[in-house]
C-alpha cells in the first residue's frame, strides 16, 4: 500500500511515557488547582490526599497499605525502596528489560550489595520466574516497558515468603490486575497509564514493608529525600499527602483529573479492558501483517500497555544490524512527520523496533487507524531501499 489511507488518529500520540492524556483532555479540567499557595496549606494538603485516596479506591489498594507521593517519579520511588529496604537479607534482582537493569546496576554498582543474585532474560522473553528464591527480598519490573515483556499474573509469588517483594510497576497499574498480597512495594508514575505530567512518583507500602522499615536500618546514609523513617518510626505524613519536597499543584491536578475520568468510566476493570482491547486490535493486525511480529515471543507474556514490534520480513532481517535499526527508525520517522504516531521508535537500549503504547487513555479506532499507516510506511520505506548486495 503505497496510496496513504483515508483516516488518521484523531489522536497521534502513542508515546510510552509520557502517555496520551485521556479522552477529553484540556487545560480547563487543572482550573480547580490550587497554583501560587502553599501545599503544605490546607487546599494543597486536601488536593494531595484526594489523589492518594483516588489511586486507592481506583487501585483497589488494601486499606492497611500505605500510600505516598514521592520525588523523582517511579525512578525516586523504585530507588527510595532500595536504599531505605534492602541489605536485610541476601536478594534477587530479576531483569528482562532496560530498567529492571537499572536496578541491577543500582543493587551492585551503587549499594555493593554483597548478597545479591541476578536473574536476567534477553529482550522479548522472561527469567524462569519458579527459579526465584523468595526467602531472599525481590526486586522486579511487573511489566518491561522497554520490551513489552509482563509477569502473567501474580501466581509465582508465595504467600509465605520470607522476603520482601519490590515491585515496579510503572506501566502496568490502572491497565493490569496487581495482585497486591503478594506485593510488598508497588511504585509507578503518573505520566504511564493514566496519562499524567511528569516528575513524581508513587510508593505503596503493605504492613510488611513498614515492618522492615521500623526494624531495620540499612549501612549506608539516606538523602533526606529516600528518608522514610524517623527515629525508628514510619513518617506518616509522607502517606497523608505531606510530600517530602514541594509537589507541582497544576502536575497533582492532572493525576486527580485522570483519576475521576478513570473511575466514572467503571473504574480498574473498564481501565483493564480498554488498554485490553487496544492492544488486541494491534495484535490482531500483526497476526495478519507477514513483515512485522512481537518482541515478546510468548504470547502469555506479552504487554496489553507498552507493545514493542519487530520487523521481521526477509529483505529487512537479511541486511546488516545498522541497516535493520535505520529501516525501523525510518518508519517511526515516517509516521512522525506525517502527523499520525508521535514517538513509537523503539527504546534507545532495546533491539530496534516500534513501540506503541495502547494503555487505556488511548482509543482502539486510533489504534486500528494506526495499523493501516504502518502498512503505508513499510510499503513506502521498503520501495526505497536499495536492492541488498
């Protein structure tokens, strides 16, 4: 198909992070933000802890689990977790993507942790999730963003471990069932599935986290902002919206605006079944398309948020690694410039490829109208090419 197809995306933007804002989106849903006031005063306070029992009530979080605001989004709430949990016992770093290797670097290089065992899986597949010790404490990704590669559920985790289990799961909250008893920490960011601004992110804490926090106290120093703990004791205001550093009111606004469209649509199920469907209706047209495939190689596996393709068609695979990753970067490329997908190139550390985020602030007929534009900018750069030597 060389003729370009007759509809577009109403909406283009199909980044992994920062996602497309829900359906309706405008600047006029941030008016009831309270800008140029004190969050520490009681309208800021009152915003804070509406968006905290939002993504409670949302979430389906328990009630005896904590939830905090926290800087530096999922990174800050990840690496506060680390350093404020972990050395208690020996742990397992499992990684199948670029920031489950973020933490492995973070466990090795930066805490020297001395007791620690990795488990690693190239992109496009999964560690042997029946090889984790979880007499150890866990750390792990739920969903690889960068490779489209998710846990199946949370059926491999024991009730009766022994340690704690960290989990990151910045792209699959709101679009993913989290089974929150086997979760000790559960970080993710705003910007991810609900489409939200940047720079902050969230830290879920069940009773056995703060256990360890108000029993153990880690070797190394804490910067004031990884601090949890004072004098022994779990700062609770960090968990009734009293921010350790000063939170963006309008950034605040827009998670809570994200979180009322959320639950007047159904809540985590209608959450669940749009990002369901959206990634269905891209699945169901690379079954269909000979030149393109999954990263993930099982299907059990395989994100419903951050969807990462391969191009697969011989005149493609059959030339050298850099030519491979210009011909993926030139369809992305080809799609930007026409105005129908911003930003679905493939992660800077991943095999080269596309990636489209189908969460659930996307609408499946952007994503089929999608489907067909990818067709147009194959046929397109493919027609380009020089003939292989």
């Amino acid at each position: 198909m060389t003729i370009k197809p007759g509809t577009r995306p109403v909406n283009p933007c199909f980044s992994s992070g920062p996602c497309a804002k829900r359906p309706g989106w405008t600047l006029e849903a941030l008016g009831a933000a309270p800008l140029g006031r004190s969050h520490r005063a009681k309208p800021g306070k009152a915003r804070l802890q509406a968006a905290i029992d939002l993504s409670r009530d949302v979430l389906q979080v328990p009630a005896d689990y904590r939830i905090g605001i926290v800087p530096a989004s999922d990174t800050g709430a990840v690496e506060m977790a680390m350093w404020s949990l972990l050395g208690a016992r020996g742990v397992d770093m499992v990684a199948w993507e670029s920031f489950g290797e973020g933490w492995v670097t973070d466990a090795l290089k930066q805490l020297k942790l001395k007791d620690a065992r990795v488990l690693k899986a190239p992109y496009g597949q999964i560690v042997d999730l029946g090889g984790i010790d979880f007499n150890n404490d866990v750390v792990f990704t739920w969903n690889g963003t960068t490779s489209g590669v998710r846990v199946p559920d949370g059926g491999f985790i024991p009730a009766n471990r022994a340690g704690l289990t960290i989990c990151d799961a910045t792209s699959a909250a709101f679009a993913q069932m989290l089974d929150w008893d086997k979760l000790d920490v559960v970080t993710f960011s705003w910007q991810k599935v609900m489409g939200g601004e940047a720079a902050h992110g969230m830290l879920i804490l069940s009773p056995r986290a703060v256990e360890r926090l108000e029993s153990y106290a880690p070797a190394w120093p804490l910067p004031k902002i990884f601090r949890l703990t004072l004098g022994g004791k779990l700062i609770e205001g960090i968990f009734k919206g009293e921010t350790i550093n000063t939170p963006s009111m309008l950034c605040v606004e827009d998670y809570i605006d994200a979180l009322t469209w959320g639950k007047s649509i159904g809540g985590l199920p209608a959450l669940m079944a749009r990002a369901d469907a959206n990634a269905k209706a891209l699945a169901d047209w690379v079954e269909r398309t000979s030149w393109i495939d999954h990263l993930a190689t099982d299907p059990s596996t395989r994100s419903n948020t951050s969807v990462c393709l391969k191009v697969v068609a011989p005149e493609i695979t059959s030339r050298p690694a850099d030519a491979q990753a210009a011909f993926a970067k030139a369809l992305a490329d080809m799609l930007d410039k026409e105005g129908v997908a911003f930003d679905i190139g493939g992660y800077r550390d991943a095999p080269p490829g596309l990636r489209v985020w189908c969460g659930a602030t996307v609408e499946r007929a952007d994503v089929e109208a999608l489907t067909h534009w990818l067709d147009w900018a194959y046929a397109s750069a493919a027609a380009a090419l020089p003939k292989a030597a």
